[in-house]
C-alpha cells in the first residue's frame, strides 16, 4: 500500500504546519462547511492507495486529531469493519496477554477466569493506563498454551467485530465522536468482500443485495483530519458543489457516529488509473504512484510522503501509522502488525 500524508508533518510536539496543494484543499474546505469540524478547516489529508487483497488492520486514529475523520474513496468499494476497542468488555484481559509478554516474566499468564481474583494479584498486573478487571485471575489448570489460545479467542479481532460500512467510490464516509475515540476501524486483506448484515448501511445501496460478492479493484481514500495542534482559519468558503444530501445513520451504536454521503453527492473521482479533481480537469493524475512526476504535488510527496513499500506493509505500516495517528515511536513495536498495534496502544502510547 502507497500513503501519503499532506499537511502536516507529525513530530515530538503535534503536528508541524504546511500547505495543502491546492487542490486537496478544496476538499477540505467543503468538507468543513459540513460542520462535522465544528469550524476547524480540516488541515490534515492522509492519500492511501490499497490494491486489492491490502487492507489495514484494526486500529484507532488516536488523539493528535480532532475526534473526526472525513473520507472520500475513491477507484474502488471497501468495507469499513468496526471493532470493540480492547479496553471495552474484556479488552483488558488482551492487554494483560500482550503486556506479559512484552513486560512481566515470560512463565506469568494471565486469564480470564469465572471466579474472582484477590486485589492483590490484580495491582500485580498493571495494564498501564487501564485497569486490570477483576475477571483476571490467573488459573493454574490450564497449561500455558490453553490458556493463551483462550484468550486469543475471547479477544480476537473476529469477536470483537460488530459492523461494517459499505464505502462506495466517490463517496464521503464521516467517522467522528464515540465511534471515532471508542472504536478500532479497519480492512480487511481480501481481494473481495460478501456482503452480510453486518453491513449497516446496505439499505443506502440499492444496486447490492445480502449475499453479493464485491471484487475490490485499487483504492485511493482522501482522508481529511483536522489537527488537534495546528489551527487553520485559512477558508475562503468559496466552493460549494457538495453535499447535497446527508444521510445520517447511528448503525446501531450508542452515541456513535456515522454519516456517508452517497457515491453522487461527491464530485470527485478516479479517472483510470488517477485522480481528477472536479475543479480543474487538467490536474488529472496519472497515478498516486508517481505524484513525484505531477508538478504540483512536489510539496506534497517531497515534504510529507510517508512511502510504504509494498510487500513491506506489516512492520512499516504499523510503524508509520502509529506516527501519523499517536505521535508515538514505534521503535518498541515488533510481531505482526495486528499484535503490534495493539500493544504499542496498550503500552500507553494513547491512553
Ligand atoms: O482506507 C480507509 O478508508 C481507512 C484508512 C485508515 O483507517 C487510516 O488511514 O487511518
Ligand atoms: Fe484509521
């Protein structure tokens, strides 16, 4: 997968200002005259581009942003999965696991048990910056291996999934508030996606059924964040071409929030293999892959292009995310990419 990051670079202390091109901003400004910033100017636009079987794991935006993230897609379908976070229900009972191996002797195991478990043994097991349940405990019954594969069940990404999005291309998806601080999002890695009730906006898809299979084709979202340390007051306001509709929908979530705006109300799309900002047909892109080539993006790619090589995505991408979303190193994180990231949170980077 390709990223690249515009309009800000983040560093030690927040985020270190610089332009938008041009063009990218003119979808920040209409995106802002939604409200969904309350005002801010989105000052922060992260390009990804997935071929098909790429995904990103579950993961939260974390706190360097205002608690709303604007995505237009562009090229292809996904599926947006949501997760319970970690520290939601038996969240903690994984943080335990990870931070045991990570930081407490390798032959110490702790597991979720039906019984109680003496306060003592909990303050054993910090969970830095979350309480450990009193469901922890550890159980001399079980060997070593059970109670692991135990608890890689009970915390599994699968369980813990409880919706998707459908984001058709050209659309804006608006993930903000509890569903943005509460929740993990992801994607899957899969060369096509079925179409279940998990689905949540399906009913605003007419032209797909339950049951359908989508083939993924490359991707390219435009994900817009305002910045929780850089201000900008820079909109001129002058731009209106969307949204004509706005479709709020809580899918089922207390005090979450969702909003996607059909494919139509976005006047935005990829043309072949590029992007075509609706503003000035003559900025087609020939491909994300190589903006270096296009003039006007220069800035962008040369001061703020976070590259993932592909093939390499796993270790790089977790890194690389947890700096575009935490501000955190990632020096400590190794394993696979969904283990990293989860301790790299658990380890206190975010809470
Ligand atoms: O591709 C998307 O729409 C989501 C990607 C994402 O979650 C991220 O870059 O933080
Ligand atoms: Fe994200």
């Amino acid at each position: 997968m390709f990223a690249c990051s515009s309009g800000g670079l983040p560093g030690p202390k927040g985020m270190v200002a610089e332009d938008l091109p041009v063009w990218l901003k003119s979808y920040g400004d209409q995106i802002s005259e939604l409200g969904i910033f309350e005002g801010k100017v989105p000052n922060h636009v992260l390009v990804n581009e997935y071929e098909p079987g790429q995904g990103i794991m579950p993961h939260e935006d974390g706190p360097a942003f205002y608690p709303t993230v604007s995505t237009i897609s562009l090229g292809s379908h996904t599926l947006l999965d949501f997760y319970y976070h970690l520290n939601h229900s038996e969240a903690e009972i994984a943080c335990g696991l990870q931070l045991n191996s990570a930081i407490t002797p390798a032959d110490t195991i702790i597991v979720p048990a039906k019984g109680g478990v003496s306060e003592e043994s909990v303050s054993q097991q910090p969970c830095l910056g979350t309480d450990v349940p009193a469901s922890l405990v550890e159980n001399s019954s079980h060997s070593e291996k059970e109670r692991e594969t135990q608890l890689l069940t009970e915390t599994s990404f699968e369980n813990r999934h409880f919706l998707s999005l459908l984001l058709q291309p050209r659309s804006l998806v608006v993930v903000q508030d509890d569903m943005y601080k509460s929740h993990l999002h992801g994607i899957r890695e899969a060369r096509e996606d079925v179409i279940t009730e998990h689905v949540a906006n399906l009913h605003m898809v007419p032209e797909v059924s339950l049951g359908d299979t989508l083939r993924r084709h490359t991707r390219i979202p435009l994900e817009h964040r305002a910045s929780a340390e850089v201000e900008d007051n820079s909109a001129d306001g002058d731009t209106v071409f969307y949204p004509k509709i706005h479709h709020p929908q809580t899918c089922g979530v207390p005090a979450a929030s969702v909003t996607i705006l059909s494919a139509m109300d976005c006047d935005v799309h990829l043309v072949g293999h590029g992007i075509e900002p609706a503003t000035d047909v003559n900025q087609t892109l020939p491909s994300v892959s190589s903006m270096k080539e296009v003039n006007n993006l220069e800035t962008l790619l040369v001061d703020s292009c976070i590259l993932l090589q592909q093939g390499a995505k796993h270790a790089s991408h977790a890194e690389n995310l947890l700096d575009i979303s935490t501000g955190c190193h990632a020096a400590s994180v190794s394993g696979s990419y969904g283990e990293a990231m989860e301790r790299a949170f658990c380890l206190g980077c975010n809470r």
